[in-house]
C-alpha cells in the first residue's frame, strides 16, 4: 500500500490506473483552460494569519448544510462518467461519503443509477439534475430522486450548452469506451480498472438508458445526450422545477452577483459559487476570486458554497474563510476513486480533513465555523479591478 500523504499522491496513482481517455476527461478545462487552471492557483494568492498561544484543544470541522450535520465542510460534488473511473464508482464514493459523514452528490449522467445509489447505501444523498428538453424525464427524475429518498436537489445551471474540451473530442470519449486499436491497447496497460469493469453490468448512463424515451443502446444514448440539454432553461422553468420538487434546492453554477442575488430572491436553500470546475466558460473568473463578491450580494438570504480547484484542506479553509459555508470537491475525490476505489475517496477525505484540522489549530481557531476573513492575509487586488 503507497503511503499517501496529499491529493497529488492520489493523483500520480490515479493517472497510471486508468485509461487516458478518462483521465483526459477528468483532467481538463475547455477551451484555453485558463479558468481551470486559475480556479486551483488563485487560492495560492491567499494567505494564512499564523497565530500562537491560543488553546487549540477540542477542535471541530463540523457543521451544517442546508440543516443536515456534516462531518466539515465538504460535499461531493456531481461528476459524470465516474463509474467509468473506476467500477461501480458512484456506489463506492457514495458509500465513501456516508461513513465520513459528508454529503454525496450523484450527478444525472452517472454510469450507477439513483436506484443503485438508493440500494447500495440504503441512506439519504443529493441527486443533481440537468434540465433536459424532455420535460418527461425530468418528471420522472424528480420522481426517482423523491422515492430514492434523496434529501436535495442540485440544480445545475452553467451547463445548458457544453463548453469544448478539446481532448474529449481527439479521444473520441464514450461509455463505454469504443473498442478501437489506440483504446485497446492503452486499456491493456490497465489491468486492474478492465477487470473491475468486466465484473459489473454498469457501463453505460444508468440514468438515462431506459428511462429516457427511445433511448435503449449506445448510438441512441449519444445523440439524445447532444440534443437534449434545453436551451431555454430560465427563471420560470427553475419555479416549476422547484414546486414539483417540493425539498430542499440548492443552485449549482452561480458565478455573478445578479444571478446570486436573483438565487437569493427565489428562495434557494443553498447556492453553489462555480464554474463549472473551468470545464464551461473559459475566461471566466475563478469560483474564489468571485466568492467574496457573491456573499456580500446575497448576505445570510441563503446558504453559500463554492467548489473549483480545491485540492487540501487548506484551500477549503481559505474559502470558509471568505464567507462560505461548505464546500465541494471534485476532481479530488475523483484522483481517489480512480486511485485506490472507495478507499482512495475516503483517503481522499482524510487527507482534506487533516490539512484543515492541523491548519485550523495553526490559525489558532477551534471551530470551523468561526473562520472569518479576520484568519486570511487578502491581497488587496484579490477580487480583480475589473471594469
Ligand atoms: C470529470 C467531471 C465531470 C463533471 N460532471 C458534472 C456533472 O455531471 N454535473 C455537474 O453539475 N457538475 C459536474 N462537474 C463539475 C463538478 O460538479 C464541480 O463543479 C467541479 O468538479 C469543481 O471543481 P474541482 O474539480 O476543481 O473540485 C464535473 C466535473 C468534472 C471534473
């Protein structure tokens, strides 16, 4: 067993075990991927205030998000395709979650199924929707997701339309992978991940295969997937979604103060500062930089959260710090899973957990919910003079 002390461990051992084509996918912005790039170093810019002679004894990470106690301040975060990382892998991170006692999202194209989730953990976890153009299967989505006892609704709203990536479309990615030479050999280097993946029925978009009408094989799946992100998703349609969910809704892709203040308005339980992890609008600011500005817009109206380039448990104290509540992760828990399965996401959990545990107790702060920016050195140009 490597010794593993940091995410970028995970990371190094993730890249060697699984194909190119999934990592590829993982490991990408669109476009230039300056977003993607700036969303990890923009947190580098911030500081810690180093404090001494404070009693650092009887610490806690924990917290709440939207009312559910949370082991710290950390979510999931949705991210397709992960049973495709390493096999079975949302019932792994989803089982990973729920002995650390953090929220699980499931995103709406997992290779696993609400209903796997459901049967697997036999525990309540949050279901993240995209808004498709089939208002049938959005229905019966939220259907699902209420029988599967989900206890929120993630509403993504920054993926309407897909933002390029451009090595996706050079690997030709598809789930399952299509059985040609380049594919065949580079999945001979990764024994371990084929073998996983023979010994499972789920390799395909449990969510939607069989569910989504006239979607039953591969050459189906792929062109309704194309064409069914709706285009018109807006206000209205977020109302309708809301009242026919009736739980808990937290807005997921929020990067501007009109659209946090519009969130605010609505009612949203909880918002979610992102972008996306850099894999949609590229040039856009990163989700830190934009936090600040997103909390002063909406106040205590509703819950804020960020995720995009959290890789320690540092970075997650950094963001408590300028305001937020909680926070996801995503392709950190992805390194782990792909890494090591489900003891790689809860390595994975544990390392984040420790870094901001040993950096709380070094700040001189015993409660993750005491962070303020009064723990940070700022740059004073940190938010962007923009005009
Ligand atoms: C490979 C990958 C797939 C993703 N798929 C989804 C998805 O299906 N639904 C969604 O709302 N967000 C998706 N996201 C975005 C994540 O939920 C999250 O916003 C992002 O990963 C945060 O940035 P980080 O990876 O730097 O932590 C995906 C991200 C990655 C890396």
């Amino acid at each position: 067993m490597p010794v593993i002390t940091c995410i970028d461990d995970l990371k190094r051992i993730y890249k060697r075990r699984v194909p190119k084509m999934f990592y590829d996918y993982c490991e990408s912005g669109s476009y230039t991927e300056q977003t993607f790039r700036e969303n990890s170093t923009d947190f580098s810019k911030l500081r810690l205030r180093q404090r001494v002679a404070v009693d650092m004894t009887g610490r806690s990470t924990q917290t709440t998000m939207i009312g559910q106690k949370v082991a710290m301040p950390v979510a999931l975060a949705p991210v397709g395709l992960t049973g495709m990382q390493s096999a079975d892998g949302e019932i792994k991170a989803a089982k990973a979650a729920l002995a650390f006692g953090v929220p699980f999202t499931l995103s709406t194209m997992s290779i696993c199924s609400i209903e796997d989730i459901a049967q697997a953990t036999n525990a309540p976890f949050w279901f993240q929707l995209y808004v498709m153009k089939d208002e049938n299967f959005v229905d019966a989505a939220i259907e699902r997701a209420r029988k599967a006892n989900c206890s929120a609704l993630v509403l993504t709203l920054d993926l309407q339309i897909i933002g390029q990536r451009h090595k996706d479309l050079k690997n030709g990615l598809s789930a399952p992978p299509k059985l040609t030479l380049p594919n065949i050999l580079n999945i001979a280097t990764k024994p371990q991940w084929a073998l996983g993946m023979l010994g499972t029925p789920r390799r395909s978009f449990g969510n939607i295969v069989g569910h989504a009408k006239g979607v039953a094989n591969m050459a189906s799946l792929m062109s309704w997937t194309n064409e069914q992100f709706d285009p018109k998703l807006d206000w209205t349609k977020i109302a309708r979604i809301r009242d026919q969910w009736g739980g808990k809704l937290i807005l997921k892709g929020i990067l501007d103060e009109d659209d946090a203040r519009r969130a605010a308005d609505f009612g949203a339980d909880a918002i979610i500062v992102s972008n996306h992890g850099g894999r949609q609008l590229d040039g856009a600011v990163s989700a830190i930089t934009m936090l600040p500005r997103v909390v002063r817009a909406v106040g205590d109206r509703t819950e804020v959260y960020m995720d995009g380039g959290i890789r320690s448990g540092q970075d997650v104290l950094k963001a408590l710090a300028l305001g937020a509540k909680s926070t996801f992760i995503g392709r950190s828990y992805i390194y782990g899973l792909g890494a090591m399965g489900q003891e790689g996401v809860t390595r994975a959990l544990e390392v984040i957990h420790k870094e901001l545990d040993v950096s709380m107790a070094l700040c001189g702060v015993q409660k993750a919910t005491d962070l303020t920016r009064d723990h940070l050195l700022v740059p004073q140009d940190f938010e962007g003079n923009w005009a």
